[in-house]
C-alpha cells in the first residue's frame, strides 16, 4: 500500500516509476550501446551525433545546438566530436554566420557509418522496446515525455 507524499520520500507507486524509468533507460541503452559497438564499431552517442547531423540542414550544426539535442554538456561533445573527427565521421567547419564558431559537418564517411548502422538501431529499439507496448501505450509514453522534457530542461516543473 502506498503511503502520503512527504518531502523526505517517494510513495511506492512513485518510486516504481521512478527506479522503473532509471532501469530501463540503462538496460536499453547499455543494449543498444552494446549492439552498435558489435556490427558498425561505434558507440550510442555517436549514433545519435549522426542521427541528428543526418536529419540537420546540409549535415552541420553548431555544436551548442548539437550538444542540446544530444544531451551532452559542451565539454562532453567536443571530446565526442574529437573521437568522431578523428574516426573522419565528422568534421569542424566554418560557421557561415559566425566567424569564431564551428559547426559540426557529416562526411560522407559518417554517413555511409550512419546508413549501415541504422537498421540495427532500429530493429534494437523495436525488439527491445516497441515490441512491449502497443500504439496506444506509445501514444502515453510520447505525451508523458513531452510533458516532462520541457520542464527537465529548465528546471521548472508542477510544483516550482
């Protein structure tokens, strides 16, 4: 049975979700993590720096917009994009509306790496996550999160 809410701790049903959502994040994204490293020697992370370059206008973003969309702090993706340029998957380049900015571009490399990787994302997200919930629950999960994100971010929520 759940008890009151106080402010020194969650209530069963809170904590179940709560510890529900670490765990699962962690178990997938170690999974997934895990897979991609396997077919295409690359990490989770990168896949995404990809994925997000891939869908950008030309390839390229400014590197605080791709750290945002990442989830990364500023230091935690240049040293991501250090790897990522170095593997010739990316690339600094010019930034055409700021001239002491970068942008990071997609190379062709990276996108050939981005192609080939993706179906096993896919099929990784599907089996281990879509396969469990069906289109209504999707729909839930994907208001519940878009509720939440916004208020993550700017540490605001309900009861600020």
């Amino acid at each position: 049975m759940a008890t009151a809410p106080t402010t020194t701790t969650l209530t069963e049903r809170e904590l179940r979700a709560w510890k529900g959502l670490l765990r699962t994040h962690a178990l997938l994204t170690k999974e997934l993590d895990a897979e991609l490293e396997r077919g295409h020697g690359i990490s989770l992370s990168s896949y995404e720096v990809l994925l997000h370059l891939s869908h950008a206008e030309h390839g390229r973003m400014r590197m605080s917009e791709l750290a945002d969309s990442v989830v990364l702090s500023r230091s935690g993706l240049t040293r991501l994009v250090d790897r990522l340029e170095r593997e010739g998957l990316i690339e600094r380049c010019a930034c055409p509306s700021d001239a002491r900015g970068f942008n990071a571009c997609l190379t062709d490399a990276g996108r050939e790496r981005f192609a080939a990787a993706q179906g096993t994302h896919l099929e990784g997200v599907r089996r281990r996550f879509i396969a469990y919930i069906d289109g209504a629950q999707q729909d839930v999960l994907g208001d519940v999160w878009e509720r939440i994100a916004p208020q993550a971010a700017s540490g605001e929520g309900p009861c600020s």
